[in-house]
C-alpha cells in the first residue's frame, strides 16, 4: 500500500534540531568576521580592544555555529 508500510523499521528516525533561529546566527558570525577584517585593515592606529573582543566574539559564535550544524 505505502512505501513507508514496506520499509522496515531497523533504524531509528532522527530528528533534526534544526530551528529558523539557526539562520540568524550564520548571518551574525558573517557579520562579525567582517568587523573583524575591517578592524585588522585600518592602517593609522588599531583599536587592539576592538580586535581582541571581536576575536573572541568571532571564535565563540564559531564554536557555536560548528555545534548548531552537527547537530542538523
């Protein structure tokens, strides 16, 4: 009748975490790697704070992103 009826029922279904939200932060890591570079190319003086928060800023919704898509 169905094919879901004649497939057998061995592996688990999984469920995906994905949420709409996951977007946004794709978009707010792009934002901030590109203050970062804008940052690093000013060429008379350096805000060295600046760079170094969004550095960590950067790393932290990187980290976050790699979690966010294994677990897709």
């Amino acid at each position: 009748m169905y094919f879901a009826e004649t497939v057998p029922v061995t592996e688990a279904a999984v469920e995906s975490t994905y949420t709409n939200f996951d977007i946004f932060m794709v978009i707010f890591t792009v934002l901030i790697a590109i203050g970062l570079v804008r940052l690093l190319m000013q060429r008379p003086r350096k805000n060295v704070l600046a760079i170094g928060f969004s550095t960590v800023a950067l790393l932290v919704f990187l980290i976050a992103d790699y979690k966010m898509v294994s677990g897709w």
